[in-house]
C-alpha cells in the first residue's frame, strides 16, 4: 500500500504531538520535518521515523511525492505558510486559530477551495469522545430546548513564554481568547450544531503584567521569560454572543488574581443541563418523574489527536470534508474578530 507523504511545518510542542498521531497510522510516511532550528527537525528522525529533516519548507513544497502539509507554527505564519502550500497543490491541516484575522482566514478558505484541496484545522475538541456525547444528547433533544451556553476558561497566573511570540499581538493576534478561548468557543459552537453568530459584547484586559519582571507566576509553558520582550495582548476576558439560537456568554483568564482554575461548558436546556469538564466527562442534571436526577455517563475514549489526523489522512485521501474543513470552523473566526472589535471598540460588534 503507497503511503501518504506528509510535511510537519513547525517541530516544537505541537508538531510532537501532531507527529506521534501521525507515527500511529501505517497508512502515513513522515516526509519531512521542517523546523528553522535543524536539532529540533532532526530529533523527529529519531522519535518519528521522519525520512528528512530540513529547514527550510521549500524543498518539501516542490516534491511532488508530498500529499500533504501539516502546519504547526506561530499564529503570524499559518495564512502565509498555509497559501503556499496550496499553491503547491498540497492537502493541508493547520492548526488553530486559522489565522489573525477574518480576512487572512477567508483568503485560506478560498484558495483551498480554487486549487480543490482539503484544508482542515486544529479543532481537535470535535474529535473529543464525550464531546461528541455531549453533541448527539443535544441534537435529540436531550436537553429539552438549549437556550443558553456558558463556558470558563480561567487559570491562576500561568501567562505563556511572557515576552515572547504569545504575548506580541502582531504575532499571535490576540492574548487568552485567541489561545485558550477559541478551543472552547469553538467546542460551544460545535456541540450547539453551528448556531449563526449575530453579535458579540467583549471586554479584554492586560493588566497582570504590564511590568513584566514584577509578574509572579505558578507556570509559564513556552518559557522562561524574555524581559527584553513584548506584552501588548490580554490575560483576562468576558463577553456575551447573541447567536439566532442560544445565547452564550464567557469569562477566561491565563492569568487573574482568584486561585480557582475552571475550565469548562454549560449547556442550559429547558429540560436539563450539562456540565462538560474541559477535555473530562460531563454530568447531566434535570428531573424525571417529579424527581431531580443527576448523571455521569462513562465511555471508553479515544484519542482525539489520534482521530483528529486520521479523519484528515482520509479526507485527504476521499477528497470529502471533515468536520474540521475550514468551512465548518471559520464560524469561530468570525466570533474572534468579532470580540477583538468589540472590546477595541467598547461596544457590541456585529458578526
């Protein structure tokens, strides 16, 4: 059986774990491993089985025997590293969030769409087991009527590589919304069955760390620190989304000063409620028969960045769109945009 032949783009963190996904599936070749720093790419011949390390993504743009790319870089460089390889006739999984803006996502949507090839991001909650348990109780009505979401998404003091490319927003687009809040936005919309956005009313703060050296902190992953850096982005958000279904409001923190982290989503029905724990189980609260019940359903899961790759391997393959094809996710984009103009503006923005 011919394998797919695929590029990493990006060899830190989350191309690891992207590329151990891929070491699962015998139907997928490791190319090439692509990172500017030739330790990091060269250590994904050893741990990966990666047939060649390089630095520059060039070369494995040109190789006609690579299907496909998968792009694990600082936020700045997915639209320009995702339109290249499009016009290379690659397949591509990028990861999340599509881009800094709407409109550099739009641009990735369209040329995706002229050059007929798959593009699929990040979004790895959609291949969550009881994400999707949450999702099928829903759409049966489980609930009853869901008319409102709520999520949380907050930690004590645990701002990332302070100074570095997290914190400088003409890198990264945006501070804690854009990290941590557009997993679980995205998680909301998807588990609600892409309820329309109408408006959004957010507030960003950047306080904690103005004074870089005087932030104490508990953790601090992409660390240590660079004091000669920047801090221009937010630790801490809120906001309410008017949809034309439920409503949906939020509050997250990398960083505030209550050490309670919470990391999870509401799901409010006429019927009962669901609480789903950040990458957890869920419980589902209501009543039966005049008595309240409360339930914790408990499932066999899978690995969700296993699933994530090979659902994209095979769109690759069949040429059919996966729940994670950038027209089921812009939606979260559009909301992002949405909230960094509304809190710039301090009014509601229109989707």
């Amino acid at each position: 059986m011919s394998k797919t032949k695929i590029a990493i783009i990006g060899c830190g963190a989350i191309g690891n774990t992207h590329a151990d996904a891929y070491k699962q599936d015998e139907r997928v070749e490791i190319a090439y491993a692509v990172d500017l720093i030739a330790e990091r790419a060269q250590s994904f011949v050893t741990k990966y089985g990666a047939t060649k390390a390089i630095t520059d993504a060039a070369a494995a743009f040109a190789d006609p025997s690579v299907t496909a790319v998968n792009i694990c870089l600082p936020n700045d460089q997915h639209a320009p590293m995702t339109l290249a390889a499009l016009k290379a006739g690659k397949h591509v999984m990028c990861e999340k969030p599509i881009a800094l803006s709407l409109e550099e996502a739009a641009a990735m949507q369209a040329e995706a769409k002229k050059q007929k090839k798959q593009l699929a991001i990040g979004v790895v909650n959609r291949y969550n087991t009881y994400v999707n348990m949450a999702k099928d109780i829903i759409a049966s009505g489980g609930l009853g009527k869901v008319y409102h979401a709520s999520f949380s998404f907050k930690s004590f003091r645990s701002i990332p590589g302070l100074g570095g490319w997290f914190t400088t927003k003409k890198n990264s687009g945006g501070g804690v919304m854009i990290d941590w809040g557009i997993h679980f936005l995205d998680l909301a919309l998807y588990a609600l069955g892409l309820p329309e956005p109408v408006s959004v009313s957010g507030v960003a703060h950047s306080e904690l760390a103005r004074n870089m050296k005087d932030y104490a902190y508990t953790s601090m992953w992409a660390g240590p620190p660079k004091y000669e850096g920047v801090y221009d982005v937010e630790e801490f958000v809120s906001g309410v989304i008017r949809t034309k279904g439920p409503s949906i409001n939020f509050e997250g923190a990398w960083a505030h000063n209550i050490d309670k982290p919470s990391m999870y989503l509401d799901f409010i029905g006429t019927k009962a409620g669901l609480r789903l724990e950040y990458r957890k189980g869920f419980t589902m609260y209501g009543s039966e028969n005049g008595n309240l019940f409360e339930k914790t359903p408990r499932a066999k899961e899978i690995n969700d960045f296993h699933a994530e790759m090979r659902a994209f391997i095979d769109s690759c393959g069949d040429g059919k769109p996966n729940r994670a094809h950038i027209d089921n996710v812009i939606i979260s984009q559009k909301v992002i945009d949405a909230f960094y103009r509304s809190a710039a503006e301090g009014r509601e923005a229109v989707v």
